[in-house]
C-alpha cells in the first residue's frame, strides 16, 4: 500500500510539472507568432525601406556637405565638381589661383556686369529677377536661369551642370547660406577662380594665360569683357577669336564697366574704388 504522503508529494510535483508546460507553452506559441510575422515581410516592402534609408542617408551627406566646406572655403581656396571629373577622369585641368587684388578691376567689373550687376545688393539671390523669369515662363515664355554670381558659384562647387527644376531648389538655399557666410569679396574672388573658360580650362588667371598669354592682372577692357561675355558657353565662345555677335557683346560690356564704381562697393570698398576702364 502507498504511503498517502507519498503520493500526496507526487501529486503536488504533477501538478507544478503540469503548470511550467502550460506557462512555457504560450512563450513557444509567441515565438511561432513572431516568427511568422517576420516571414510574412514582402519583398518589396523590405525594398522600399531599405530605399527611404538609403535616400534619406544620400540626402543628409549632400546637406552636410555644404554646411561643412562653405564655412572652409572661407579661407581655403576649393575646386569644382567640374575640376573633380577632371582629375577622376585622368584628364586634368588647369587652374591658377589668383587673389582678387591681382586681378586687373576691370576683368572683375566686367564679369560682374556681365553675369550679375546687382551682385552687392541681393542676399544670394536676386528675388525680383527671379520671380520675373518664374512668371515669364508660366506665361510660355523661354526657361532662362537667372542665377547670380552666388548661386552660379555654389552649383560649380557642389552641384552639376545639368539643368533642372530639382537642381535649382537645392541651390537657392545653398546661396542664402553661402552668402551669410562669405563677404561679398570672397564670393566673386571664388567664382572667379572656379568658372570654366574651356576644356580643363579654369579660373580667370588661366583663362588669360590660355586665350591671351599674360596674367589676369595685365587685362585691358577689351580682352576682360571678352572673357565675361565667354562664360554663358565657354566650349563655343573664344574670347581670342570672337565672332561678330561676341564682339558686339563685348563692346558693350566695356561700356557698363565704365560705370561699375556705382554699384561695385561690396567688392571694392569705397575708399580704394577701382574703376571698369
């Protein structure tokens, strides 16, 4: 015969057995459940997230980029996205760095008269002239850029050349900070610097190296209001062959150089004013 407290201890051990299988019993099913969730994840959703992320990283790199080497540019001379295909294509390039004060004024003055005449005035851009543009081409009118020395100067630095809507919204907000950033000074000497006059061809004292054989600081009128009536299509224009509509663009350019002390200040302070001829 049993002894009734014998079996009264296996019992009570049946009975905890029995509850540890019941209490790990829903732990397994929960983990099954999990498991299924995770299966049932579709291709393409785990696509379109892996997408946003890779986005969403791609977006936050160009945002920094500007961020950090606007503030470096300050002080360090850069190169173009331009000048970079260049070098990543073994072609190579030509550029000599030249400080604004060894540029001849009226090679200054007519590059601003000719791409941005109200370069001093505007906050990095120039709002009137480009609202104007918006609405000449909602009315049907022909998609002209109306950039400013500023915003030409940050696309050749971070941007590409290829036109378009998307482009033109990532570089307004990189002008209005470019120019918190940089004097007015700075960015003319910068752009003058990076613009493309040819092939592998950069900066003005290249440029004038290349189209005439001397230094940007012997310019006369002639020879720099062909080189600023150049740089809208440099590949097609050679300011030392100029065709008769570049000669009549450039005669005019010397004319408004003439002028330029009047509205030139933020380049050229007003007690050492340079003059366009």
């Amino acid at each position: 015969m049993d002894d009734p407290v014998t079996r009264e201890a296996q019992a009570k051990d049946a009975r905890k057995a029995s509850a540890g299988e019941a209490t790990a019993r829903p732990n397994k099913t929960g983990r099954r459940k999990a498991a299924r969730k995770k299966k049932t994840v579709s291709p393409i959703r785990r696509f379109i997230g892996q997408s946003v992320r890779i986005l969403a990283l791609c977006m936050g790199i160009l945002i920094a980029i500007p961020l950090v080497l606007v503030p470096l540019y300050s002080v360090v001379p850069p190169i173009s996205t331009l000048m970079l295909y260049d070098l990543v294509t073994f072609k190579g390039y030509k550029r000599t760095w030249v400080s604004l004060d060894d540029i001849a004024p009226v090679g200054v003055n007519s590059v601003m008269v000719s791409e941005d005449a109200r370069h001093c005035e505007h906050n990095g851009v120039d709002w009137a002239v480009f609202y104007r543009v918006v609405e000449d081409y909602l009315d049907g009118g022909r998609a002209r850029g109306a950039s400013t020395i500023t915003m030409q100067t940050v696309k050749n630095l971070f941007l590409t050349n290829h036109r378009s809507v998307v482009r033109k919204a990532v570089e307004i907000p990189i002008a209005l900070y470019a120019d918190l950033v940089w004097s007015k000074r700075r960015t003319m000497e910068i752009y003058l610097n990076i613009a493309e006059w040819d092939n592998q061809i950069y900066g003005i004292g290249a440029a004038s190296e290349h189209y005439f054989g001397r230094p940007a600081s012997k310019l006369n009128r002639r020879q720099a209001a062909l080189l600023a009536v150049s740089l809208p299509n440099p590949k097609k224009r050679n300011p030392a062959k100029p065709s008769r509509t570049l000669s009549r663009l450039a005669n005019t350019i010397v004319e408004r150089a003439r002028a330029a002390n009047s509205y030139n200040q933020c380049v050229f302070p007003k007690k050492d004013a340079k003059s366009g001829g």
